[in-house]
C-alpha cells in the first residue's frame, strides 16, 4: 500500500461525491518538502514497474529493486535520509520507510556516539553524570568503532 | 533536521536493524535514543540470534530482570574474549548437551558447570602454560566430566559415561572421558614424567578412557594441537595429531580473526558426528555408551542376502598404534553386525524360520593390494544363530595393516535351519566391502 495518506484522501473525496476533477485536485501535505516528495513518487513508480515487469517472479522483483534502492542510495545525501524517513512515515509509505530506516542502519554502523549525535543532529540531554554511567554499562560496545 | 519529531516507531524500524553494539551506542546518545533502544524485544532477538536464549538467564545460570540486562551480563562475562568466539563456543556446547539432553541424559549429568577466569588462571600458573583461547572458553563454558559419577548397575557402569565415547574389542575396552580442570592439573605432572617429557614440556592431560585399557589425550598449549597416546607412549612418548593441522589458528591471538584451536574443532566434529548419526548409542548388556563405530555409509556397508542383513564398519584404534612397526602401523577395530529379516531366510523363494553361521571367508586389503585371504570357522567362536525380527548379533575384532588405507571384505557361510539340524544347503551371505582409513579427526 503506498502512499496511504493520499489514498485516504481520495477515498474521503470519493464519500463526499465528487467524482469528476480528480486528476486535478490539489492534495495539501504540509509536512513534506518537495524534494524528499519527488524521490519518494519516483520510488513507487519504480517499484511498481519492476513489479509490473516481473509479474509473477517474486525473487526477480526483489533482486531488481534491491539493485535500484543500491542506486538510489548513492545519489542520496545521508543527511537527506531523516527528511526522507519522515516524509515516508507522514505519507505512510510502508515500503520506502522500512528501505530508508535500513539505510539509516547502514549509515551509523560501527560508528560512534558523537557521529550518530551529528547525524540525527541531536544534542545531548542527558543529567550531569548520566552519559557516563551509560558508557560504563555499555563497554563491551565501544571497541572497533570506525574514527569519526 | 529533527528526529525528536519522528515516532517511537520508526526510531524502533530503525534500530531493530542495528547490531546489538550499535543499539548500545545509540541508547549513550540523548535521552530519547536511549529509551527506544532499550526497549527489550530489541535486546531478546539478540539474545535469541547470539546466544540461543529464550529466557534472559545469566552465564551463572540465574533470571536476570530484563533480556537487556542478560545481554549485558553475557558480554561483561566475556570481555576478555573476542565475542564471534565466545559465540562459537557456547554453540558447541549447546549442540552437544542438546544431543546429550535428548538421547544419553545419564551423560549429561556428569558435565560440570564452567569454571570461573580466577581459576583458569590458577590452573595456568600451576601447570606453567597458556591455555589457548578457545580452550579456555570450552572451559568457561563447561568444566569436563565428573568421573565419580554415581554408578549405575555394576562396576563398569559409571565409567562408560564418557562424551567421547569409545569401543570394545576382545579384552580391549575405552571410553573416553573430558577432564575436569582440577583433574588436568592433577594428572598432568605425574603422567608427563612417566611419558618421559621436560617438566617444562607444554603438553597437559585433557581426556583420557577410564577404564582399564589406556588411552591418553594431550593438547599442546603453544601449538594448540591435541595428540593421543599410541602404543609407545610410555617408553617414546609417541603420540598421533588428532585434527588436521592446517585447521588450527592464531590460537593465542586476541585481535586473530578466527581463533580454532584442536579442542574445538574436535568436539565441533564430535557434536556433528552425533547429529548426523554418524556415531550413536549402543547398549550392551544394560549399559548405554557413545560408541565410535560409524553406522552410515560410505564407513558402514550394508549387504542383505536371502533375508540375512549384515552391516559392518571399522575404527581406528590409536592407542594400539605403533608407528615403528612398518607391518602393523595401524590398527583397527571392525564391528560386524547381522540380523535376519521378518521375513526369515528366503531362499529361491523357499522361506526358513531361521539360519546359523557356520564359516567366514575374509579379504583384508593394504590399499589395493591383498593382505590376507583366508577361510575360517565361526565368528571369534561363536556360530550366532539369526531368528527373524531380533537385535542384531554384534561382535568386535580387529586387525593391523601396514598402512593408513585400506578395506575388508568377504562373506559367510549359513545354513537354513541349524547346523545341528540343518533345513537345506548352505548359502554365502555377502559383507560388503567397508573401508579401513585412518580418519583427519581421532577420537
């Protein structure tokens, strides 16, 4: 199911009958920039022509959007990731939001704790001490990580 | 760009692709990152995928509150070993007490519970040597047998226990045991003195049959090789590698990439003999053991003629070995197994309630060439005399060879009936070519 926010929409116009102007219809989606919007369209066009190309081979749909989404990713800026995912999670799209929480995975992998702050652009808002104790307990955790 | 509006759930999409490092570096990030990744499914799939755990339970085996707090206990345990190893292990011992737990739970009573890094230490300051690494895991995990296990019926009970498993033929009966570490250190000296090594040598004691044939293992700690005792190990310390060489890896090396040593990959071999069926039970007289002769092909050939079904395989036998003796280098132990269909004996479609043993015709082969070929009466004495439906008759003997390669073959004689009162003319019954190979894995 993709992008169900608009369908919603749709469906709630369809209730409301009125059938004709749909094409023209302007859908209001205030928490999505356009650009995270046009990736995200381009995505599941995508996916749905691979899958209309590959239509009963499910293997085939899968290795084929897997070879897209590794394209995809090097176009992208990790940056570009968070807005992606929120625009994914706004528009409830299932698919592209599970792609791109695993991207975000791939990105902070073995990296360490200051990189992942700068990443998601968070500051620290633990109590005085607290970051501490935490990396005491978590140890076993701290060795091997990539240099920022 | 703001994750703090984004949802728990896709903060958890997120994180439940992370390793579990990486979910511990998150939750050190900001207060809401730590709450998401803490979150306990998280930390019981990791335990479920690492550890084989469906309930959080400690190394020392008590509940823990959380799966989160198992995990991290599990991981302050091992510090000091690198994790893909301490992994490894503990799957080893899982797959063997699994197997133990399942078809020889008298066995798995008698392993003990690992010991603690203070004691490994102490036993290395004793016996002055390093432990490789896997082996001071194994021991971590499971600190061998105990050997005065309550014995069951009759004095052989108890000692028939032993993980290894073993093999009897005539007089001659092993079953080997894995040694405690207090058991290794006490062993260690006075045997290492009587083999006639330096009391510097690093060799230890760490399995040995507790029966009264002798059969002895030794790992060698800088090179992370286990040996068994031949026949000359009292006089020449003469001993045999038990796992290719070539296997064993950066044993003492930490930062190593894979650390193998010969303790274990020679119970790993040992766990997937048993669950391959490789290796099974037998039971003898009342007594089960681990018995050491392989019952599937291509080690055990199987041949049925007019109803009569013979099964026969071979072992190696290192403690008889004797690598100065170009003529009999090796030898090996054949188990011959037969048995009579429900059908009975058929032959030219004639059925008869029964037939017995009479002679046996035997071809034993040094590679391809023909060591001995000769006919014989009875099976070491005895004429077995096959009903339909029963056990099977079972009898061990053995053979030297000249060299590491080699195969039996032959057949039987039988007559319906009985040879008091035999039914119709005696008929060859076919044992199928089993090979002699000294194996890469010496149990």
């Amino acid at each position: 199911m993709k992008f169900c926010a608009v369908k919603q929409y749709f469906d709630d116009e369809n209730n409301n009958n009125i059938t004709s102007g749909a094409s023209t219809t302007m859908i209001p989606l205030p928490n999505v920039e356009s650009h995270p919007l046009a990736i995200l369209i381009t995505y599941c066009k995508k996916h749905l022509k691979i899958k209309a190309n590959n239509a009963d081979n499910k293997k085939e749909t899968e290795k084929e959007m897997e070879q897209y989404e590794q394209e995809l990713l090097k176009k992208v800026m990790p940056q570009e990731l968070t807005e992606l995912i929120l625009a994914a999670n706004y528009l409830n799209f299932k698919e592209a939001l599970d792609f791109f929480c695993r991207a975000v995975a791939s990105a902070i992998q073995n990296k360490s704790i200051e990189f992942v702050r700068k990443f998601f652009g968070l500051e620290s808002d633990f109590e005085l001490g607290e970051e501490e104790k935490l990396r005491e307990e978590f140890a076993w955790s701290f060795e091997g990580v990539d240099e920022d | 760009m703001d994750l703090e509006t984004v949802g728990g759930l896709v903060l958890h999409t997120i994180l439940s692709n992370l390793t579990p490092k990486d979910t511990a570096i998150a939750a050190c990030v900001s207060n809401k990152l730590k709450s998401s990744a803490s979150e306990d499914i998280l930390w019981s799939k990791f335990c479920s995928q690492e550890l084989d755990l469906n309930e959080p339970i400690d190394p020392l085996g008590n509940p823990t509150p959380s799966f989160k707090a198992c995990y991290q206990a599990w991981r302050e345990a091992f510090s000091m070993y690198p994790w893909p190893l301490v992994m490894r292990v503990k799957k080893c011992w899982g797959r063997l007490k699994n197997w133990l737990s399942i078809n020889f739970p008298e066995a798995e009573a008698t392993l003990r519970k690992g010991v603690s890094e203070v004691e490994i230490q102490e036993s290395e300051r004793i016996l002055k040597v390093k432990l490789p690494l896997p082996t001071r895991i194994l021991y971590r995990f499971c600190d061998g047998q105990e050997i005065n296990a309550k014995k069951s019926s009759g004095s052989a009970g108890g000692s028939l226990l032993g993980l290894i498993g073993g093999y009897s033929y005539y007089s001659h009966l092993v079953n080997v045991f894995l040694l405690p570490l207090n058991e290794v250190v006490s062993n260690t000296k006075p045997i290492i003195r009587q083999i006639g090594f330096s009391s510097r040598s690093k060799y230890i004691v760490v399995a040995f049959s507790h029966t009264e044939t002798e059969k002895f293992f030794f790992l060698n700690c800088t090179t992370g090789q286990l040996h068994v005792g031949t026949v000359n190990l009292a006089t020449e310390g003469e001993m045999i590698p038990c796992v290719p060489n070539a296997l064993i890896s950066s044993v003492h090396d930490s930062n190593g990439d894979q650390q193998q040593d010969a303790m274990l990959l020679w119970l790993e071999e040992h766990a997937r003999r048993l669950e391959n069926g490789m290796i099974k039970l037998r039971e003898e007289r009342g007594t089960r053991s681990i018995s050491l002769f392989p019952e599937e092909p291509p080690f055990c050939s199987t041949a049925i003629t007019n109803g009569v079904k013979v099964r026969a395989s071979a072992v190696f036998v290192p403690e008889i070995a004797d690598l100065q003796n170009e003529n009999a280098k090796y030898t090996f132990s054949y188990s011959i197994r037969m048995s009579l269909q429900r059908e009975g004996c058929v032959i030219n479609g004639i059925p008869f309630s029964s037939c017995q043993l009479n002679w046996r015709h035997w071809i034993i082969r040094a590679n391809d060439h023909v060591e001995s070929d000769f006919n014989a009466e009875a099976v070491i004495g005895k004429y077995p005399l096959l009903l339909p439906g029963e056990r099977e008759f079972v009898y061990e003997s053995c053979t030297p060879l000249p060299t590491s390669l080699g195969s039996i073959e032959g057949s039987f004689t039988f007559v319906p009936g009985r040879l008091a009162d035999p039914k119709g003319a005696p008929f060859e019954v076919e044992v199928a070519r089993f090979p002699l190979q000294l194996p890469d894995y010496i149990f």
